[in-house]
C-alpha cells in the first residue's frame, strides 16, 4: 500500500509539471481573429493579451463606424473562441481524465 501511495505521488508530481509546460507553451501561442475577409483581424497570446489589432485602410475609408465595430466584435469572438477551443483540447487531457480514487 505505501509504494502504491508513493506511486500515484510520483505520477501526481509528474502530472503537475507536465500541466505546467502545456499552460506556459499555451500562454505563448499567438492566435488571430479575422472578420470580414480579413478587413479587421485581432492577435491575441494564449494568456489572451493584445498583440495586434489591424484594419484595413479600406475599411477605414469607408467611414462606417457601426460596421468597423461589428467588424472589431466578430474579430474579437473568433480569437477568443480559438483560444477557448485550443485551450481545451491542450488542458482538458488534465482535468477530463483526472480519475483518482477518493478524489
């Protein structure tokens, strides 16, 4: 029973770090939202920080605001659904297959 004990902390440990490098190389991919044929495309990081926001020069002479922020908005939901998906399918091996007894 105690090497059973150690066993599952080993694996424990070996979890946690490997859940620790798939969050940091996630935190450090870049994913793009576009809209539009991309008339407007948002980066983002994988920590969801702003890295780029273009427009393109059309667009802005096109003087519309209300299509440039609906534009900004799809934009926005495409990056962020992207990182929603990515991260589960990159953390969700973690915590969807995590079956410990007592637990």
């Amino acid at each position: 029973m105690r090497g059973n004990m150690k066993n599952m902390m080993k694996q424990m440990q070996k979890m946690q770090k490997d859940m620790a490098s798939s969050q940091e190389e996630l935190n450090q991919s870049v994913f793009t939202g576009v809209a539009n044929d991309d008339l407007v495309k948002i980066t983002l990081d994988g920590k969801r920080e702003v890295k780029a926001v273009e427009i393109k020069e059309e667009l802005m002479e096109m003087n519309d605001h209300e299509l440039l922020e609906d534009l900004v908005q799809i934009a926005l939901k495409d990056v962020l659904t992207q990182i929603d998906q990515e991260t589960e399918k990159v953390m969700g091996k973690y915590t969807n297959d995590l079956n410990i007894p007592g637990f």
